[in-house]
C-alpha cells in the first residue's frame, strides 16, 4: 500500500510503500536526493595524525579513516618491523606478523645475488626471478653500457689479454676437420651430435700454442653449450678432461697420433 513521506533531504512530498520503508528505502524522493545526500561531506579526524578533514559520508560508511594515503600507509607499517638488507645494506621494513622468521633481504633480486655464490639456486627463485623479467626488455642504450662496464679487467673471465694472442698457424680448418672427424662429429663431453653446426674445437689445456708445442692430443670437440661451460672455472674442466684422456681405457693417445702435422 502506497502511502505519503517527506524526503530527508528536500523536504518534497512522494509517494512510496510500506515495504519499503519497513526494509530501510524510501528514504528520498529521487536519486539526484539519495546522491546528494550521501555525498554530503562530512569532518572527522584522521585517527593517524590528529588532522580534521571532509570526508563523503559514503566513504566514511565504507570505513575511511584516514586524511592522506601517506597517513594510511604510515598507520599500517607503524607495526612494521625494521631491518636491513644482508646484501645491499638497505634499510627496509616486513610487517610483525612475520616476527617468528625475521626477513634477511629487501627483494627477490638481493636473495638472489646473495644465494648465488657456491651454489644452485632453488627452482622456486629461479622461477619468481623468470616472471619478474617476462616481458621486460632492455634497450640498447642500457645493453651498451653493460657491455662497456664487462670488458677488459672488469671482465670476470679477464685472463691477461690472452684472447688477443695469436693461435698456433697450425691450427687451421683442415685441422679442425680432422679433430671432428676423429670423434665422429660428436660433442666430447655430451656426444651430442653437430646437427649442421659444426662443433668447436676446444683446448683442454688452454694454451693457443698446443699444436705447435706438440700436444696435438689436448684437442677435442664440443658443443655450443659445453664449450661455453669450459670458459668458467678453467681449473674444474681442465682437471676432469685431463682425467678423463688418462683413466678412460678406450681413449690412447696413441690411436690419434695426428701424423699427418
């Protein structure tokens, strides 16, 4: 049954019904009323720095407390524990609840760096680090000054400036076939074979001058991936390939003389 109320906010006269009032509505007479009303700013104090600001009554329904984002995100790390970083010295702060297993790095990428030395990191990094960078592209300019930043001494894999000397004059692309056609064009350390690419030739020995000096044997094959492996800890792969030539019993160094040098 319709009956007659006055709007709370205009004052005007309408018409509505019973149920609706008995449900909360009916209220006022329009939605232009209904919006005015409720966005009829309102003080309060910001409960964070003690500042009276207006504030919509529709926003303070929805629980705002605070003047300023700057106050509402100081109001919700003022429990936040301090600490800094064991890797960049950072100083950064985790919230209280994860008192019991206090954090030691500001970032995915310090955790990162600082579990990298001397061992593998674990699948879960790898895989925050993957998605972080999806997407991401480095422009030229940036790839530039990395490049400049790592050559030379700054290189990790600076040896003195041996890559600048010369190889033995022997050491040429007949000889380089015949090393490949001895291991029957497969990668010595994975036997992956060449499929096309052909494979380098490697040194075991790291000396240019191998031929030349006689140990034509100190030479084999690999694969793009395992020669790039050889290139890092020279000290690890030159002592497993060596050892490898002496107690294999199918490998002699007799059986590739390499008579024909």
């Amino acid at each position: 049954m319709a009956i007659l109320v006055e709007c709370r906010y205009c004052g005007k006269t309408f018409r509505t019904f019973k149920c609706k009032i008995r449900d909360g509505k009916g209220k006022y007479c329009s939605k232009k009323c209904y919006h005015d009303a409720t966005r009829t700013q309102q003080k309060i104090v910001c409960e964070f720095c003690g500042k009276e600001f207006l504030a919509y009554q529709c926003k303070i329904k929805l629980g705002r407390k605070y003047c300023s984002n700057r106050c509402q995100y100081n109001a919700r790390i003022k429990d936040d524990i301090e600490a800094k970083c064991a890797f960049c010295g950072k100083t950064f702060y985790y919230s209280s609840k994860y008192r019991k297993h206090p954090h030691k790095y500001c970032s995915i990428s310090c955790f990162a760096h600082a579990s990298m030395p001397g061992r593998k990191q674990p699948e879960s990094c790898r895989l925050k680090l993957r998605i972080l960078k999806m997407g991401h592209t480095v422009s030229k300019e940036t790839r530039d000054k990395i490049s400049k930043a790592k050559q030379g001494e700054k290189s990790s894999t600076w040896r003195g400036g041996t890559s600048f000397e010369p190889y033995c004059p022997k050491f040429n692309k007949t000889f380089k076939r015949h090393v490949r056609d001895v291991f029957n064009h497969k990668c010595f350390i994975c036997g992956s074979d060449d499929g096309g690419r052909k494979h380098a030739i490697h040194h075991i020995d790291y000396n240019k001058n191998a031929i030349c000096n006689g140990h034509s044997w100190a030479l084999i094959p690999l694969c793009k991936s395992c020669h790039s492996k050889t290139n890092f800890n020279r000290y690890y792969w030159f002592n497993l390939l060596i050892s490898y030539w002496l107690i294999n019993p199918e490998i002699s160094l007799e059986v590739y003389p390499f008579s024909f040098l």
